[in-house]
C-alpha cells in the first residue's frame, strides 16, 4: 500500500499548463516516434490478418484505407501515451530520450497531434469502411489511453492484465472492416493476443524493476516480487499454449497453424520453466524474444495458409 501511495506522488502526468507557449524544434522524426512506429507495425500486421482470413472480400483501395486508418489510431494512442507518461519516461532509461520527457516536442504538442490522429481515424474509418470498425478502433484508442494509461498503469500491478486487451483488438478491428460483423474467429485471435501479453511484458519488466520502482509505477515485479512474477509468468504461459492452439483446435485454421502453435506453445512454456527455476537476466531476456517470434508466427501462418488456400482454390475451380 506504501509503495502505491508514493508511487500517486512520483507519478504524476505532465499537464497542459507544463507546456511552454513557444513552439517546438521537433522534426518528422520526433512525430513518428510519438506514434511508437515498433507497436503499431505489430497492430498492422495482426489486423491485417484478420482482415484476410475474414469472409468476404474487401476492395484493395478499401483494405488499404482500413489499414491505414488502424495504422494511424494506434499512432494516436501512442502519442497520447507519450503525453500523459513523459513523467514516468523521464526516469526511465529505456524511454528517458522519447521526445516529450527528452523536450523535442512540447507536451501540448504531442496532446494536439494524438487528438488530432485519434479523431481522424476513427472518422475516415467510419465513412469509408463501416461503423463497427470505426467503433471498435474507437474502443481501443479510449481503452489504451484512458483505462490503461491514466488509471491501471498508476495504480494496480495487474495493469497489463487488463490493459492488454487494447493491444489485442486489432483483429477483430480487421475482421469487422471485412464483414462488418464479429466473428468466433476474431474473438480467439483477441484471446491469443490478450493471454500473450502477460508473459511478453513481464519478462521484460523483469529486467526493468528497479526503473520501474524509481518511476513509481506498481508493476508486479515491484509489487509481488521477481519470484511471484516469473510464477505468474508459467500460468499465463500454460494457459497461452491451448488459447494459442484454439483457432486449429475449433477447425478454423489449419494443421501447418495447429502444429506452430503446439510447438510454439511448447517452447513458452519451456523457457518460462527455465525461467522459474533457473532465474536471469539471460532467460528474461530470451523469453521475451522468444514472445515475439511466437506471436508474429502464428499470424504468420495464418497468413500463408489463407494464401495457399485461395491458391489452391483458384486453381480448382
């Protein structure tokens, strides 16, 4: 309970009066890091495939705008996080050089271009593609910057529990750009997503506790303990590995998908094992490597095995 209390007075959020009135020098490059360039390739790229394995058909131009309006709300979450956390990022080494906490782009500055994003995506998706994307890109933008942001991050060590359900929506966005619908399909690539999240991020907070305690933000790590961490670390792997399995094991997907994921599955929960027994930097750092290449494998497949089989459909028909 102490650490929360004196984590609300180090953790405070830079507000609007913190700006200077005169304008920044921040150049193209500052504005793209605003956007965490890294992050949003990820949302692309799951959103992307559930666009494709979605029913239906997209036109390409459309698909593109769909893409791109994702694109640019998940930038405008970003930004927004930049804003409301230069506080947090400026004691941390790893975030210490952003633009807002390094002074290349003023906070008011950074507010005005997330809004700015946030609200231009949200919109151009509404009138191009149909309202459930606009909606649910809505949802993520608020969910992220709101809930996850200004409210768990602060104040609970299951703040990435919750909170990761905003990384997680980008499929279903995808999927109901598609079909203007949510699909079963969609909702299984949500959970792989929101169940991978733990894990992912906590190896790495791992190796970042003590920032995390200067910054004052209640990570589990700092809160619970590295040992209660990397326990919780093995759950979530354990339960990641079937969730990871469940679009081959619901006949969605097939068994070049079925078989990654059970190999994949496998490997997480090996090298959180490790990481449970056998505690390091090294195998925190592994593990979340590791994290990375499961994910990006398994929307990977998926991918390709749309391809093939549309190939293979063409072909007979």
């Amino acid at each position: 309970m102490s650490l929360l209390s004196e984590g609300a007075g180090l953790a405070r959020p830079l507000r609007d009066e913190d700006a200077r009135a005169e304008p920044s020098l921040a150049g193209a490059g500052d504005y793209l890091a605003l956007m965490k360039p890294r992050v949003m390739s990820l949302v692309v790229f799951t959103a992307l495939t559930g666009m494709l394995i979605a029913p239906g058909h997209l036109h390409p131009v459309l698909g593109f705008t769909a893409l791109l309006c994702i694109a640019v709300g998940a930038g405008a979450a970003g930004a927004l996080n930049m804003w409301y956390d230069a506080d947090i990022d400026a004691v941390m080494s790893r975030t210490v050089t952003r633009p807002v906490p390094s002074g290349r782009v003023a906070p008011g500055e950074a507010l005005a271009f997330g809004m700015t994003l946030a609200v231009g995506s949200v919109v151009m998706l509404g009138l191009m593609i149909n309202v459930l994307a606009a909606g649910l890109l809505a949802f993520t933008i608020v969910f992220y910057v709101a809930v996850y942001t200004m409210w768990l991050k602060r104040w609970t060590p299951q703040n990435i529990v919750i909170g990761g359900a905003a990384g997680a929506f980008p499929p279903m966005i995808g999927w109901a750009a598609t079909t203007n619908a949510i699909g079963i399909e969609s909702v299984l690539l949500f959970l792989i997503i929101f169940f991978w999240t733990p894990p992912h991020f906590w190896a790495l907070s791992l190796l970042r506790t003590e920032e995390y305690a200067r910054a004052g933000v209640p990570m589990l790590p700092v809160v619970a303990g590295p040992e209660e961490t990397r326990r919780q670390i093995l759950i979530y792997s354990l339960v990641l590995a079937p969730v990871g399995a469940s679009p081959w094991l619901f006949g969605y997907a097939g068994l070049a998908f079925g078989l990654s994921a059970i190999v994949g599955g496998a490997l997480m929960i090996a090298l959180s094992w490790q990481l449970l027994r056998t505690p390091s930097d090294h195998a925190a750092r592994r593990l979340f490597g590791f994290s990375i290449l499961y994910l990006f494998a398994l929307f990977a497949v998926l991918l390709a095995e749309w391809g093939l089989g549309g190939l293979f459909a063409r072909a007979f028909a």
